[in-house]
C-alpha cells in the first residue's frame, strides 16, 4: 500500500467515524453500535 492509498484509507475512516459519532445514541442503538465500538466499526466498514 502506497502512501496515498494509505491517507485515503485514513481519510475513509476518519469520515466515517465522524458521521457515526454525528448519531443520536438512539439512532445508534438502533444499529447496534454503541460509541465505544464507533473507532472499530469505522475501521472495519473500510476495509470492505
């Protein structure tokens, strides 16, 4: 992996993470995410 491909992995999920901590605990809990699995999720969500 290049170092651009790696900003824009870091990029994916710094995004990624920002939007899911933006929800609600609700709209959260509805997804069955808790906060502190928000850094997981998003790292896993790019990988995919």
């Amino acid at each position: 992996m290049g170092i651009f491909d790696s900003i824009r992995s870091w990029n994916r999920v710094r995004q990624t993470r920002n939007e899911l901590y933006s929800l609600t605990s609700r709209e959260l809990d509805d997804l069955g995410i808790s906060r502190g699995d928000i850094p997981l999720v998003a790292r896993r969500a790019v990988k995919k």
